[in-house]
C-alpha cells in the first residue's frame, strides 16, 4: 500500500486499521519485529476494539450506496461509519441540524441502513453473549447506577 497524496483527505477507522494491518500491525507477540512504530501499534490496539475490525471495503460502499439518497455531509458519513450509531439518540451529535434537517423517519432508516450494512462492534456482540449466557444460567442482571 502506497501513499498517493498526503493530507489528501481523511480516512475511516477502517481505512487505517487496513493500513496498519498492511504495515505488519497486529496482536501477535512477534509483532515487535515488524516496522511499525510503538505509536502505531497504540492505535492499532485501539482499533481492533471498534466496529472497523470487522468492517470491509464491501460493507462500507453497500453503506455509501445506500445512504446516498440522504442528504448527509462527507464528515458526517465518515463520523456515522468510525461511531456507527445504533439509536436516533447517537446519531443526533453526529449530524449537524439534525432535527431541522431531517423527520424522525428519515433518522431511523438511516439508522437501519447502519445495522443492516455495517457490523456491530465487538463489545456489542461479546456482551450480547454473555448476557445470553448469564440468563440462561439463571443469573441475574445488575444494575449499574
């Protein structure tokens, strides 16, 4: 992977995780012998824990293609793939004028086209199995306050 222009525009959080995997980036306890640097390697930590691991390039344009009838700004597509809302209440901050701009209708297709196209992160599907499991078992749910 080469880098055409600099400062050419931004990136998804997927587009960079895909650019540090490409550099040699990754879990692996070897991973010191790659030429990345420890800066790198932090924010690739930080990746690996958002919804971009299991983002692809296809997952990503079905969204572009989809949303694209939706009147939404560039860093506004970018903000909702890097943060992926699952609610109209996450995606109000994301969307500038939001309830000016669009029905609530419009919001909650948009916020449908997220879910159907771009895959939940991590944590979310880790703690929808422990919750499944912890049900199951017969235990129950704190709250937290």
């Amino acid at each position: 992977m080469k880098i055409l222009e600099a400062n050419n525009g931004a990136l998804t959080n997927f587009e960079v995780l895909d650019f540090l995997r490409a550099k040699g980036a990754s879990k692996d306890p070897t991973r010191v012998l790659a030429k990345v640097a420890q800066s790198e390697y932090k924010v690739y930590d930080y990746l690996i824990d958002t919804a971009a691991r299991d983002q692809t390039r296809e997952s990503i344009n079905e969204f572009l293609e989809s949303v694209k009838s939706h009147d939404l700004a560039k860093a506004e597509i970018l903000n909702i793939i890097n943060i992926r809302p699952t609610n109209i209440v996450e995606i109000f901050p994301i969307i500038e004028c939001c309830d000016t701009r669009f029905s609530d209708e419009e919001l909650t297709e948009i916020v449908e086209i997220v879910k159907r196209t771009l895959p939940p992160p991590p944590e979310d599907a880790n703690g929808a199995e422990a919750t499944k499991s912890n049900v199951e078992e017969g235990g129950e749910q704190m709250e937290t306050s």
